[in-house]
C-alpha cells in the first residue's frame, strides 16, 4: 500500500498510478470495482447522520435528496429541507424502509410511481408541504402502510380512490387543509378493517353526506375528527353528533368547544351546536334508527340485464338513495356512459352484467324527515351463459316428471274396468268363484238395494247372502269373504236383488 506525503508533487502522484495501473490484470479491475460498490453502499450521504439503520438528513437546506443512500437504510428522515418533487423511482435500492419523513419541504407534486420500490414502507409523512391533490396512482404501492400524514397542505380534493389499496391502513391525517368535499363511501369495513383514526378537522366542509357517514364502520366513527369546520347548522347534523357525545366518543367529547355550524340569516353566525341545545328544541333527537335488511344472494348470466332492488320498510315522501358498488368504482361515472341506470324507486339496473360485476352490493335509504335509514346487501354472481347444446335442464326434466306421473294417475283412476251393466254374470256355481270374478258382481253387492225393488221382490222366492268382515287385499283393495247359506245363488241379470236383512228370524 502506497503511503503519500502530501510534499510528493502532484505530477509524481498521477505516474506512480498510471504505473500502478497498468500493471493490474483484468482480476484486479473487477475486485477494485466491487470494493468501490461496497464503500459506496455504506457510505453517509455529507452532511447527514448515519446508525445502523437509520439515516437522519434533517434541516441540511437540501434542495435534491442525498446521494447515495445506503441500502440498510429502515429510517429516513428529510423533514425540514427545500425539496419540491418527487420523481418516480426515488427510493430505489431501499428495500428495508418502513418509514419515511418529509415533513416541513416544498412539495407540490408526487409523480406516479414515486413510491413503487417501497412496498414495505409503513409510515409517511408529508405533512406541512404544498400538495393540492391526491389519487390513487399516489400510494398504490403500498400495501403495509399504517400511518398517513397529510395535514397543513394546501389540498382541496381528495379523489375517491385515494385510500384504495390500503388495507393495513390505521391512522390517516387530513387535517388544517382546504378541503370541502370527502368520499366518504370509499371508507367501508371490508376495505379498511383495522382504520381506527380519520382527523378531517380544520378544512371547509360545509354539507356532510350523512347516508355515507351512518355507514362507517364503527370504529371509524369513534375516530372521526370533524371539529373546525363551518359546518351547516340542521337537524340531522345535530342528531348525528349528539348520539356521538351520549356514546362518548372521544372525536367529540374531547373536542367539544370546537364543533361549530352555521345558522342561517344575513348575517350568517356561528353557534357551538353541542352547547347551544336551545337552538334544536323542534330536532327530535331520538329517532336516529339504523335498520339493516338480510342480504340476498343472485345469480345471473353474463350479458343478462339484472335489477337490483333497495325495497324494505320505509315509504316516507323524503327519500334518498345510494349505492355502494364493488371494487369502488365511481357509480356516476357509470351511470353517465350507460353501463348503470339507478332509477326512481332506489333500484339499480345492470344493463349487460359481466363477470366483473360480481359482488357485494349495499344500497342505503334515508328518509330524511324522520331521520332513519335502512341498508340492504345484495350478493351478486355473474356466471358464463349456459352451452346451447346442453340438452336438458333441471326444471324442464322435473316437469316432465310431474306430467308423466299425472297421466299415469288418470290412466289408473278412469281407465280400469267400468261397473255397469255391460259386466257378464258369473257362471252358475254352487260356489262364489274366487276374487278374480267380474267386479261388477262385487259392486252389485255392496250396493245398497232401493226399497221398491225389496218391496216388489218380497213376494217372491227369498235366498239370503250373509257378509263377513272385508278383510284387506293386495294394492289396498278390499278383498269380501262370504257364507253361502243356499246350495246355489240364482241371478236375475235384468232386476238383480239381494235381500240379506229381512228374514234372519225364519
């Protein structure tokens, strides 16, 4: 190893490694540049305070980020700098990071993919920059984040899918910004299960969507903030928050003096409505009554035009209905190029469904005057059109079924062997033949005799036939047992009469 004095000239330093250099092999060049990759991955950026896993670049008037940053990196910190932008691909070759602050910058604009090589990132502070919207294409690459902060911006909308995306979400600040309008209907329990906190305090809501609100899952509603806003003063906005502070929930309890709304007039004051009560003595505050119908499950073919219905107990003249859709897409985008048409009744047509169209659909009707609403789920299943060549389906072979055995019923009843007067008689026989005789006889002999043929008989010769019991045959039918008291039965087949009561005495 070369040891140099700093009085060796320059001119003798630059031919000692010319010389040095030309004497290493191609080996040597590799092993060099890999140890310069190495020094270089290790290395802190000037400046900056480096640890093991930490990486601390705070209040260095940086203008463009630090370069290089070592892969090891978990932590990093450029709060309070002059960065404006970040490009896409800025955090390459930080696979470990997990949280990020940038509090105290210029930012104004995030490029989509700023953040694509952080999947793992779990907290990001971009709080008090210049940001005036946010999307989706923002922090759609990051499935683990926790914790967002957005306050003291300049944002003024948040699109509906900002949030989409984020499941592991739990905390999210949007609080001291310009906002007048949130999606809230993107917020919902299968979408954000572990949200807890939702801070919208200090913007410039005006009207709140209270059929999305009552929706919220109920852990999002204690965590809500909405204190510090000029908020209109009405009934519905007094009853929501005043079943919220008899619940104790800390985003009102704790920040009570803080809710503030409008009264109309000219000119327009301000009232704190939570300790202001007098102002809402005709607001009925005990009807705020959420009723949620079963879910119902369909099933229906692609290209099929399906109708979703939002019927269930409420028939007040004040009505207002709303749809959730699944995969939270914009309804009234969809509505406007004729793939839905929600109707006046609250139902929603589907006019050629897809298989994208699959899921869980919730439609919400208020009625606004008693201040009551009610939810109902429909589970929708689009499933592939059914083959032409299928020769038979369920339905129409259980049809088939039913008419066959039909017919078979009434060839039984009206097709067996008539008892009229067309029966042949039985033989002459000093014995009554067995069961397989004519069954017309058997008729005739359990019908009963009318009274002018037993009078008009009487004065001839009398034969007595006594009955026993029925005694049961094959297939339910009777099967007749008898006692002949007479060497022979004579028949008369034109006035056939039996006489069986009247002379037991002789």
């Amino acid at each position: 190893m070369l040891s140099v004095s700093p009085t060796v000239p320059a001119l003798f330093l630059i031919e000692s490694f010319y010389r040095a250099t030309k004497r290493m092999t191609s080996t040597s060049y590799m092993v060099l540049f890999s140890l310069l990759v190495r020094i270089s991955g290790a290395s802190c950026p000037q400046g900056c305070l480096c640890t093991s896993d930490i990486l601390n670049c705070g209040s260095l008037g940086l203008d463009r980020f630090p370069n290089p940053l070592p892969s090891t990196t978990s932590v990093l910190d450029l709060s309070h700098n002059r960065l404006t932008w970040l490009a896409a691909g800025t955090f390459h070759g930080l696979p470990r990071l997990h949280a990020l602050h940038m509090s105290h910058n210029r930012i104004s604009l995030l490029s989509p993919g700023a953040f694509h090589n952080i999947s793992s990132l779990r907290y990001l502070d971009l709080s008090s920059n210049k940001l005036q919207v946010v999307g989706k294409f923002h922090f759609q690459n990051l499935p683990d984040l926790e914790v967002l902060l957005l306050y003291n911006n300049r944002l003024s909308r948040v699109e509906s899918n900002t949030l989409m995306g984020l499941g592991s979400l739990r905390k999210v600040y949007f609080s001291l910004n310009q906002i007048t309008d949130f999606p809230f209907f993107s917020v919902r329990k299968h979408s954000h299960p572990n949200l807890v906190t939702l801070d919208l305090s200090s913007n410039r809501l005006f009207r709140l969507p209270m059929d999305d609100i009552v929706l919220l899952p109920v852990a999002v509603q204690k965590g809500l903030f909405l204190h510090n806003n000029s908020l209109e003063c009405d009934c519905s906005l007094y009853r929501m928050f005043w079943h919220w502070e008899q619940k104790g929930y800390a985003s009102v309890k704790d920040y009570k003096d803080d809710y503030k709304c409008l009264m109309y007039g000219e000119p327009q004051i301000s009232i704190n409505f939570l300790r202001s009560a007098y102002f809402f003595e005709n607001c009925t505050v005990g009807k705020m009554i959420s009723l949620i119908s079963p879910k119902a499950d369909k099933v229906v073919y692609e290209g099929e035009q399906v109708r979703l219905d939002c019927t269930g107990t409420l028939n007040g003249e004040d009505l207002s209905y709303s749809w959730i859709i699944p995969h939270q897409e914009n309804i009234s985008q969809l509505i406007q190029n004729g793939t839905l048409r929600l109707n006046q009744d609250g139902s929603l047509d589907i006019l050629a469904a897809q298989s994208t169209d699959s899921g869980i659909y919730q439609c919400t009707a208020v009625d606004n005057t008693r201040m009551i609403n009610e939810s109902r789920e429909v589970n929708l299943t689009v499933v592939a059109q059914r083959s032409s060549e299928e020769p038979f389906n369920t339905g129409y072979t259980t049809l088939l079924g039913c008419v066959v055995t039909l017919v078979l019923i009434l060839m039984y009843l009206y097709l067996t062997p008539c008892c009229c007067g067309c029966c042949k008689p039985p033989p002459s026989s000093p014995a009554i033949s067995t069961f397989g005789e004519d069954r017309c006889t058997l008729a005739s002999i359990f019908a009963a005799p009318s009274t002018d043929r037993l009078k008009g008989k009487s004065q001839s010769d009398r034969h007595v036939v006594f009955l026993e019991p029925l005694v049961a045959g094959r297939n339910g039918h009777p099967k007749a047992a008898f006692v002949v008291e007479q060497p022979a039965i004579e028949w008369d087949t034109e006035n056939f009469t039996i006489i069986r009561e009247r002379n037991y005495s002789e």
